[in-house]
C-alpha cells in the first residue's frame, strides 16, 4: 500500500499517516523534552566563553568580526546549539546575528527551530529571508511559530512570509 493512499482509517491502530502529526504523538513530545532538558542542563551551562562574549560586546557587525567569531566558535555541533540557543534565550540580537552568520557562513549545522525565538533578533527581514534558506529542519512551521509568538515589526513579518 502506498503512504499517500493512507488515511486514518486505513492505517490501522497506532499508525499515524498524516504528515507533521508525528509533533502530537506522546513519544515525540517525551523525546523533545529530554533533548531540551538535557540542552538546557548539561551543555547550555553558560557555553559562550567570555572572550566570545566580550567581543560580540565590543564588535561591530562587519565581515572581520564575523570571521573572527567563526574562529571562536565551539568545534562540536551540539555544543554550538546550545550557544545558539543560550542566546536566543537571553534575547541577544548582537550576539544571535554574529553566531547565526558566521555558523551558516564556516558551513555549519544550525536548526530551524532556533527560529522561533530568533527571528525577532535578526532586526530585518533580509536577514531572517537569509538565515531561513540556510537552516536546517523545519522552516515553515519554526518561522510560523516565530511570527505567532513574537512581536516582529510589520515590515520583517511581511518579509519573513514572503520569504515563505
């Protein structure tokens, strides 16, 4: 049987066909909260190393600086998303651009789902449309989340759908 002549009914028990409805499954929704709490608690213990941090402070954004943050930047993938996502938690424009940038830039992993409280950071919608065509995983429903909870100035949110 093909999946796209699978419905609900068709399925049989315990199969969901639907696409995206893997988010509703209690497996899923149990998975993604120890992968956050594990984050948050175990490698998100404040990973910007504070010459990073002092100089995002300092720079300006410009090409040097990007590159020089590349340089700083953590080795290990999942050591990087948790920076990302330390910044995006304390709402760290200036930092969040910088590392977003020079991540995407040196060709590194970075998750869509850092979107959701990201966009807002990125200040315009040139830079949220550029980060989006970069990221990896789901972009449409992390940008969607975005737009729904945070106060994005009208011109990036109509940007950002654009974008879309």
């Amino acid at each position: 049987m093909l999946c796209s002549k699978l419905t609900p009914e068709t399925a049989g028990p315990g199969l969901n066909p639907l696409p995206g409805g893997h988010r509703k499954l209690k497996s899923f929704q149990l998975a993604q909260l120890v992968y956050d709490v594990t984050v948050r608690f175990f490698i998100c213990q404040k990973v910007m190393n504070p010459e990073l941090r002092e100089f995002i402070e300092q720079a300006r954004f410009c090409r040097a600086s990007v590159q020089r943050v590349a340089e700083l930047l953590p080795p290990v993938d999942a050591e990087l998303d948790a920076l990302i996502a330390e910044i995006a938690g304390e709402n760290n424009p200036k930092a969040f651009l910088h590392v977003v940038v020079a991540a995407l830039g040196q060709g590194r992993r970075v998750e869509a789902r850092h979107l959701a409280r990201g966009a807002s950071l990125l200040g315009h919608a040139t830079w949220v449309g550029s980060v989006m065509f970069k990221v990896q995983g789901d972009v449409p429903e992390q940008t969607m989340a975005a737009i729904e909870n945070s106060q994005l100035p009208f011109p990036v949110e109509a940007g950002t759908l654009l974008a879309l």
